[in-house]
C-alpha cells in the first residue's frame, strides 16, 4: 500500500515543470510547479539569487 503524503522518493522520477526564468527569459524545468507572482530561475540564475549558506553549523 502506498499511504504517501507528499514528498519525493529517490526511487522515483521527480515531476517537472516547464517554466520561464524570471531574470534572463530562458526555458527551463523545475521539479515544482510555479506560482504565479514567485520567481523562477534558471540552474544559472539561481546561482546569483540563493541564500548564503550560514557558516555556522548546528
């Protein structure tokens, strides 16, 4: 019985999404599905819009 409650597995193809890069236009695929006034990035825009990790671990 799959009793799953959202998520993903790793054995398991994660669903894709078409979307459209907010910063520079380009197409691409995200593994959610895009809301409307959020951005999208593409993998090289995300680069320059991530969080900084913290140094600090816990």
């Amino acid at each position: 019985m799959n009793d799953r409650r959202g998520g993903y597995r790793r054995d398991e193809p994660r669903e894709m999404h078409n979307a459209k890069c907010s910063d520079c236009g380009a197409e691409t695929q995200v593994p959610f599905k895009p809301t409307e006034g959020r951005p999208v990035y593409c993998r090289e825009c995300y680069q320059k819009h991530k969080p900084a990790r913290s140094e600090r671990r816990f």
